[in-house]
C-alpha cells in the first residue's frame, strides 16, 4: 500500500499558535503526534504523525511541562477530589 500524506498549514488562519491541535500526555492513546524543530534559515516547529491518525480524529501532541500546563492541574484535581 502507498502510504498517503496530509498537510495543514494554519499559518493565516489566525493569530492564535496552533489553535488546531489539542494536548495530549506523551503516552495517552490520544496523542498522536511529535513536535520537531526544522533546522533552516527560518527555524520552524512542525508536528508530525506518531501513528496513523483516522478520518474525524483531533491532532494532539505532549504540550510539555504539565507544572506550567494550567488546565492539567485542574483535570487533575477533578479526578482526584
């Protein structure tokens, strides 16, 4: 099977960086993707695909530093209290 790729680029969509993917814990089932740094005259950050991603899926990769990740505390304390 050929495989098929896809590519999104939201660059002017909007002013909001990355409005178009969710976060996602390294080891969750919904993360789906790696940031990478793309070395170059212009640096970029690009995501790509850590497993096949299926028709209707939400792109999500690891934000990073969950003591810096507000909205991870508050999931969090959801489940603990």
């Amino acid at each position: 099977m050929i495989p098929i790729y896809y590519s999104i680029d939201a660059r002017y969509t909007t002013d909001r960086i990355c409005q178009l993917v969710n976060d996602a814990r390294e080891g969750d089932v919904a993360c789906n993707a790696r940031m990478k740094l793309l070395p170059g005259d212009k640096p970029r950050l690009c995501l790509f695909a850590s497993r096949e991603i299926e028709k209707g899926e939400e792109i999500a990769y690891d934000y990073g530093d969950s003591k810096n990740l507000w909205w991870r505390t508050m999931v969090s304390n959801l489940f603990i209290n």
